[in-house]
C-alpha cells in the first residue's frame, strides 16, 4: 500500500523494496522448516496426504485414490511453497541494478528540502546511463560542474529553495537563465523528468488496458480507446466535473430531438 501511493518519495520506495526482499528471504532462509512443520501437522490433523515437493501435479484426477479435497491441497501447499520464491523473484526483476540506479539518481537530484538527497555519486551514476548524451569528457565536466552547482543552489540563490521537484527545479532553471551555466546538469535533470513517462506511466497506461478493452470491446477504434484511457488513468480529474456539465455539454454539442 506504501509503495502504490502516488506521492511516494523514491528513495523511501527503494528502501521499502529492499526492505520488502530482506524479510522475504528471511523466511526463505530461516523460517521454511517451521512453516513445513506446521503444514505437516496441518495436513496430519485433517488426514491429508502430504504431497511429495518433487512430483509434478497437472490437471485432471490424480493416480492414486484421493479426494478432491486432497487433491485440492497437494496444490495449494504447492502453490504456498512457491509464493516466496515467485515474490523475491518479481521484486528482483522489478528492482534491478538499472533501475535501482536511474531512480536513486533521480532522487539525488531532487530539490526537496534544500537537495538534502543529493548524492554526487549517484548523479554520476544516472549521467553514464546516457551515453549518446554523456561522452567521457562531459562526464568530466559534470563532475565538476556539480561541485559547483550544490554551492550554489543550496548557499548562493535563494530562488532554489523551497522547490517541491524536478519540475520545480527545471522550471526555476529557466527562470534564472541558470540552464545556460549549468547546462549538462539541465540536461540531466530533462532526461530525468522523461524517465517516468517511459516506465511507470506507460505501465500504468498498459495496465489499465485490460480493464478497458473487453471482450465486449474487442473490437474498439484508437480514437475511443484513447479517449476511455485518458477517462481511467486520469480518473482522479474526471471526478470533480459533475455528470450535469458533462450532459449539458453534449446536448448543446448539436440540435437533439429530445432533452438528455
């Protein structure tokens, strides 16, 4: 529920996921006999077969004599067996090196606070994931200019503080013509701002697909998907226009034989 809330800082998530695969592997490693055990004597106490963790159980009915309510178990305690492993897996994939670079980058360059995330390190670290934009002499440059830039931001204007994100601090940039000194540090802070439009928002965009194109809708055009898509991602807009105004809008949209 942390994780999916829409203001979540980044380095808080990062170390929520981290945190997240730590108490799993805790389990993994150190908790599985005593789960087992209590399985077991689950399985025991209601006279259920304990299934054999290396067999392979399909569809269909099993060879040997068994109930449904058996047979039910034999895959459940082996579907339980496997959550751990899946989650760790899927928190893995979803947290990988990559990833966990481009955000935590992200993050130290963020204004919040007076840049109390900044990090150098990891700002660097974000610029090498852009090599068409970052050659090994800007990167040098960079590196200087950041030492330079933090002074300044945080001592120096007073115009960088208070800022609530890298929108803020882009557009302050500008507004200070300070773009044009700190200009590979402004480029930095552009590519960071398109990064989630090409991962978080985009999933979010393809996640939703499934609710709205139905069987019902599987044959639905481009121009009325996009227009239910934009209605659904961005449900939290649509919630404060009124059905009246929306109803009065298409009815003075054309001459109609009837009120709507």
């Amino acid at each position: 529920m942390a994780l999916q809330q829409k203001d979540q800082d980044i380095v808080n998530a990062i170390k929520l996921v981290d945190f997240s695969k730590r108490q799993f592997q805790l389990m993994r490693e150190c908790k599985w006999n005593s789960l087992l055990e209590d399985v077991s004597l689950f399985c025991e106490k209601n006279d259920i077969v304990i299934p054999e963790m290396n067999d392979k159980y399909g569809l269909g009915k099993l060879k040997r004599k068994s109930s449904s309510v058996t047979y039910s178990h034999h895959l459940r305690v082996k579907v339980f067996y496997g959550v751990i492993d899946l989650q760790l897996s899927d928190l893995n994939n979803r947290s990988s090196e990559v990833n966990t670079d481009l955000l935590l980058g992200m993050a130290s360059l963020s204004p919040v606070n007076y840049f109390e995330n900044y990090d150098k390190d990891k700002i660097m670290k974000l610029a090498t994931y852009y090599p068409n934009e970052f050659s090994a002499s800007k990167l040098e440059d960079l590196s200087f200019d950041l030492e330079n830039y933090i002074y300044y931001v945080r001592e120096v204007d007073n115009a960088f503080s208070n800022l609530k994100g890298l929108g803020d601090l882009s557009m302050k940039l500008v507004e200070t013509i300070m773009h044009n000194t700190w200009g590979l540090i402004y480029l930095l802070v552009k590519l960071s701002l398109i990064l989630p439009m090409a991962t978080a928002i985009v999933e979010r965009a393809f996640s939703s697909m499934k609710f709205i194109k139905t069987d019902l809708r599987s044959r639905i055009g481009d121009d009325f998907l996009n227009d239910c898509s934009v209605c659904y991602i961005k449900d939290e807009v649509f919630d404060s226009v009124h059905n009246d105004a929306i109803v009065d809008h298409f009815q003075n949209m054309t001459t109609r034989r009837m009120q709507l």
